[in-house]
C-alpha cells in the first residue's frame, strides 16, 4: 500500500498521473481522494429518495470551491460525478485563478466551474453548488462542527442544516487510511449528538 496526497504536486494533471502510475505496482489510498468522502455521500444521500433521482439526469451547473492548492481535489471530485452520472468531460480551461468546462450529459450539458478559495486554511474542498434545470440548488460549506448544508427549490422554501463530525481534517482522513473508525455523526432520537472523537 502506498500512502499519497495529490494536493502536494504543484500541477494536478502531474498529480493524477502520478497516481495512475503507481496504481500499477501497489494499492494507493490517497488522502485527496478521502478527503473528498463526506462531500460524496452527501451528494449521493441529497439525491437518494426515489421522487429526487430524477433530477441527477438534471444537473445543470456545478461550482466546487477549493483550497487554492488542492484543485485535484475538485478534479477528482468531478471525475467521480462523471462516472456515476455517464457524463462526458470536455477539457477544463483556465480562467483566472479558476478552471471552467462543461460535461456533456444525456439530456444536458454540465457547466463546471472550479474556484480556488482563498479563506480555506486545510487542504481539500472548501464548499460545492449543485443546480439542476428542475430549480433545486443543492449547497454545502465546509464549517465548524461540520458540512453546512442549504438546499432550495425555486417552487419552495429554502432548507439549512449542519451534518456533525462530517467536514473532516487530516487526523480523519490519515485515520481512515489506517482503517481506524473516526469522526462518525451519531444520531440520538431526532437530535445530533456531537461526533465521535478520533
């Protein structure tokens, strides 16, 4: 097993090749792509109840806001979207400190749009928007305590909640690449208890 962190090399397309090759010779866990596990099972969980699935073949803009140095993350982030969702990537061009693109769907085009922000102070994905052409606007933010989440329907009122324990760090994720339990949210009856300690 071969532990990386494809925030570290200064270019992600270096970042991502590097990994591809040493995918060959060993089992990489890499910390970027860990990073990344609370912002995908919120995704998946946003769009998860039967009456929402249909508005995954909707989705018509994604902004993923991150750590200026961690663009993979957001890449890699992207990269897993498009092979669950059957998208078709177009090259992501730079604008300004940003990289902007767009996916090509079955019903749709994609407009993706990455943005390095600037406040982040820990490697990884600082916060994400997801529309769709129905009106939804999915949202999460890195924050204390946990991933801030607004979702809204143009049709609607809008909905915020904070998801405990799941905006984790580098202990967590350096605890999941060891297989360690760590950070889990723990419900008690309708409230949240605070997460578990690593």
């Amino acid at each position: 097993m071969v532990l990386a962190d494809s925030v570290d090399a200064a270019d992600p397309r270096e970042a991502i090749e590097r990994a591809r090759e040493l995918e060959q010779r060993a089992y990489v866990v890499d910390l970027a792509w860990l990073r990344s596990t609370p912002w995908r099972e919120r995704i998946a969980a946003a769009f998860d109840p039967p009456a929402l699935r249909t508005e995954l073949g909707m989705i018509s803009a994604i902004t993923i806001n991150h750590h200026p140095d961690s663009a993979v993350a957001a890449l890699l982030l992207v990269g897993w979207l498009a092979s669950r969702l059957d998208w078709q990537l177009s090259p992501l061009v730079p604008r300004g400190d940003a990289y902007e693109g767009k996916a090509h769907g079955r019903r749709q085009d994609v407009v993706l749009r990455l943005v390095p922000h600037v406040r982040q102070q820990v490697p990884g994905l600082a916060g994400l928007e997801i529309e769709t052409a129905g009106g939804r606007t999915l949202s999460l933010e890195r924050g204390p305590g946990g991933l801030h989440a607004r979702e809204k329907h143009r049709r609607g009122p809008t909905r915020e909640w904070t998801i405990l324990g799941a905006s984790r760090g580098e202990e967590a994720s350096w605890a999941k690449a060891s297989g360690r339990r760590c950070c889990a949210t723990r419900r008690t009856g309708r409230r949240s208890a605070p997460p578990a300690r690593c």
